[in-house]
C-alpha cells in the first residue's frame, strides 16, 4: 500500500515540475532576479536573526537555482510532494487517501503569484516537520517540549509555526493548550514588537512570506492551516468511520479514486488560475536579458506582442539584427512609446528599457534607470541582474573602484561568481576594455558631453549617438524608426541628406 502512495506522489511531483518546467518558466525567472543570495555570514545572519529567518534562507537558496527553470521546477516539485508525504504521516484518512494532496495544492497555487516567495513553502514545511517529530515524543517529555519548541520554532518558521501547536493541541484533546497557544504567541509578539524594527502585523503574518510588505498571503495560510482542519474533521466520529477500509482490494480503488478526484480538480483550478498573459511578458524581459534576438524575431512572428514590454523588446531585437528602420511598420508598435518608453517607477517594466538603453550606448541613462529599478524591488532585497548590469555600465564609464564593489558582491554567488571573477581582471586594463567586443564597442558608442536630459527620449539624443559614432547602427535604426513613428518627414529628411554628404 504504501508503494501504492509514493507512486501517486511521484506522479504529482512531476505533474508539478512539467507545469513549472515547460508552462511557467519565466515566474522561476522573475523570482531569481530580483534576489541576490550571497555565501556570506553577514547576509546570512540578517536573515536568520528576524522571526522566520531560516525558512527565509531556505527559500532565497533555492531561488538561486531558478535561474535554470527546470532546476527551479524539480526544486518546487520535490519540496510540495514533501509536504504531501508529511501531510499524509499526520493526518491519513484511508480511502480518502487525495485529500493529503489538498495542502500542496494550495501551496501550488499559491505559487502562481510571482510574488510569492518560497520561504512561506519551507515555513510550511518545517512545521510539519516538526509535528511530526512531535507526535513521536510521549508524556512530560512532550510537553516540555512543546513549551520549549514555540519560541524556537517561531523564530525559525514565522508564524505558520502555530498549526503545528494546534495539531498538538488536538493530539492531547484539551481545551487548555488551544488556550494556552495563543496566549503565549500573543505575549511573544508584544515582546518582540518592542525590540524588532518590523510592522506588528508582519510579526502576525509573516515577514517574508510575500514581496509585498502589506500583502496578507492568503493562499499560504490556507495550505498550512487545511492540515489542522483535515486532522480536526478526522477526529470526528461520523467522519472518522468513513475513512476505514473493508479490503485490500475496495483500499487500492477507492484510493486512486481519491487521487485522481483531488488532483484532477486543483490541477484544472491551478491552470485556470494561471496568469499566462504575465508570462509571455516576461518571457519577452529573459529572452532581451539574455539577447536572444533571433528568438524573440520567430516569437513576435508567429504571435504580435500586445503588451507594452513585448513591443519594446521586440523593437530591440529588430533594431540589433538591423530590421527595425526597414521592417518596424510591419509589426505591432505603440507610437514612440514602444521604441523608448518612458520608465516608470517600479521594479519591473524599466529592466526592458534599460537593456535597450544600454545597447544604444546611452550608459549612463542605462545605469540610473537599473539602480532605480532595483531600489523599487518591494521587499528590499538586491538583484542579481542589476548587479550585474551596474558594474558593467560602471566598467564602460572608467568608475572602476564602484565596478569593483559590485564584482566583489557577486564573487560570493553561485552562478554568477565566474563572470566576475573574468570581469574584474578587465577593471583598469584600458587596452583588454577596448579590445573588448562588448565593452569597448559601448565605450565608443557613449555620450562623451553633458546636456540636459529628460525622461523622454528625443531624436536629438540619437542624433548625438550616431554622429558620434557611424558604427553605432542600433542608433540609425533607431532613429530612423522614430522619424517613421512621429511622421517627421521633414527631419528625416534633412537627416538623410545630412548622412549622404
């Protein structure tokens, strides 16, 4: 029977990894970016020493390997079928053997939202984790336990840590530790109130379980606590005489009834639920991000983007295979604003215009609109990406000390410590910087004069860009693209007169 289980579990824990391997890559691409973890002892002690630190940890060390989506979604699939297995240890209810699928299905759908964070999935591991061992302790060893584990266990989960408290509750039957649970957790959050730089509610609901500071994360709540409510309505009588079985044979049936029933039913409710429209926008950000211009040529040729972010990229990828001034008015455009849009204040829709802004040589507008992107990241986490991207612009500008600083940060990650490593042996080296096929090309191609600039790209700009640099053909494309789309023929003309002679 239970070679039985873990066949099912096998089963939805590939379910899961094709659905976030091959229709959902791009939110594992979107959670990495906007994160920076550091082998560090410093970065990792300003985690851990906030309530719920460790899950916190847990959960950005996997993020890291969600820069390889398939690594990302093995990762999230292995982690809910754990949670699925400790479901069914603590609460089995036999031939309703699908509804220990019922959390994880939760927690999957809870990681639709690309602003959930996977620390809220490791919270809720853990406190099964720990009820489980729990339930293994008897007598006063256990209850000692119980008093001594909240604190420790809410300080390495959050507060999601209480339904493994309630689950205990139950075990005892007794109305007096369902009390005493919470008037405990009340008093260690008005303690910790005092001491901790944190809103009270984040000590309620969690800190880092959601992006967004003020976001309560429903879904994630729900999943932990359905545990305690499976185990709670299998305490009743009626209930709990429903979940025997009469043979082997009516055990194995009903329990593949169960499965199929449960899964079958969140899985449509997960892909109905699905933000799919959000994917194919950033799947235009990762393939500009890591210039795959071919890519995103046979992406808008068999589906026109209708997005604002899809037709900025799709301008760029004309405009560096040479397309975009001859071939731009066969697409989708969005007036000016789908060449140079003007960036907004957040974290996201700039990153797209800054990569084009980089390309075209305007490295110093590049370097402003990243770091302010990043400063907009909701949690306050750094980015890899515009790690990255800021010690490049820094390189190409000569600020070598400050390209330095930011090498330095990414030398102590993962996947991206290599780079930096090859990067900083360039910081002063004028001669390898100009032999440079990326680098020195940039550097040619940059603004070499001050004047006043405006959030609104102007043709004036372009115009400087190219003059400057007759090999800059991003600028010419451009700028020609821009003439076409504000129907200035009378600059356009004057431009290609200016040209020919």
């Amino acid at each position: 029977m239970k070679n039985i289980h873990y066949i099912y579990t096998l089963i939805f824990g590939v379910a899961v990894i094709l659905f976030f391997g091959m229709a959902y890559p791009h939110h594992l691409h979107y959670q990495e970016q906007f994160q920076l973890f550091l082998f560090d002892c410093n970065y990792a002690w300003d985690i851990v020493k906030l309530p719920g630190g460790v899950a916190d940890l847990l959960g950005r060390f996997c993020t890291q390997f969600f820069l390889y989506a398939w690594g990302g979604a093995f990762i999230i699939g292995l982690l809910l079928s754990v949670i699925q297995l400790l479901t069914l240890r603590l609460v089995n209810w036999g031939r309703f053997y699908g509804l220990s699928y019922l959390p994880s299905c939760l927690l999957w759908l809870f990681l639709l939202d690309e602003n959930a964070l996977l620390g809220g999935v490791w919270a809720v591991l853990i406190t099964l984790l720990a009820s489980l061992a729990l339930d293994k302790m008897s007598g006063r060893i256990r209850n000692i336990l119980l008093v001594v584990a909240f604190p420790v266990l809410y300080w390495i989960v959050g507060p999601v840590c209480i339904v493994s408290f309630l689950l205990q509750a139950l075990r005892l039957k007794s109305q007096k530790w369902y009390y005493g649970v919470f008037v405990l957790l009340a008093i260690m959050l008005v303690i910790l109130a005092y001491y901790i730089p944190v809103p009270a509610s984040s000590l309620w609901f969690g800190i880092h379980y959601h992006r967004y500071p003020t976001q309560f994360p429903t879904l994630l709540w729900v999943a932990a606590l359905s545990v305690f409510v499976l185990a709670l309505l299998l305490n009743l009588p009626k209930l709990s005489a429903l979940t025997s079985t009469p043979s082997s044979l009516t055990s194995n049936l009903s329990t593949l009834i169960s499965f199929a029933v449960v899964t079958a039913c969140m899985g449509c409710f997960v892909w109905n639920n699905a933000n799919f429209k959000a994917e194919k926008i950033m799947g235009y950000d990762f393939m500009a991000r890591h210039q795959q211009w071919n890519r995103i040529i046979e992406t808008i040729n068999k589906e026109k983007p209708n997005n604002q972010i899809g037709v900025t990229v799709q301008n760029l990828a004309l405009g560096m295979r040479g397309m975009l001034a001859n071939h731009g008015g066969e697409y989708s455009q969005n007036g000016i604003a789908g060449l140079l849009p003007d960036v907004d204040r957040d974290a996201t829709s700039p990153l797209p215009t800054a990569e084009a802004f980089y390309l075209l040589g305007m490295i110093n507008v590049a370097q402003r609109t990243v770091f302010e992107a990043q400063e907009a990241i909701l949690d306050f986490q750094k980015s890899a990406r515009c790690y990255k991207r800021l010690a490049q612009t820094n390189l190409i500008n000569g600020d070598y000390e400050v390209a330095r600083k930011y090498l330095f940060a990414l030398q102590k990650t993962l996947f991206y410590s290599d780079w930096a490593n090859e990067t900083l042996r360039l910081l002063g080296n004028e001669k390898a910087i100009a032999e440079h096929p990326e680098y020195g090309h940039l550097r040619k191609c940059a603004y070499n004069e001050d004047f006043y600039f405006s959030d609104h790209v102007t043709p004036e700009m372009l115009e400087s860009l190219y003059y400057k640099n007759r090999e800059n053909r991003l600028a010419y494309e451009y700028l020609i693209a821009y003439y076409m789309l504000t129907g200035d023929r009378e600059r356009y003309a004057k431009f290609i007169q200016t040209i020919k002679k």
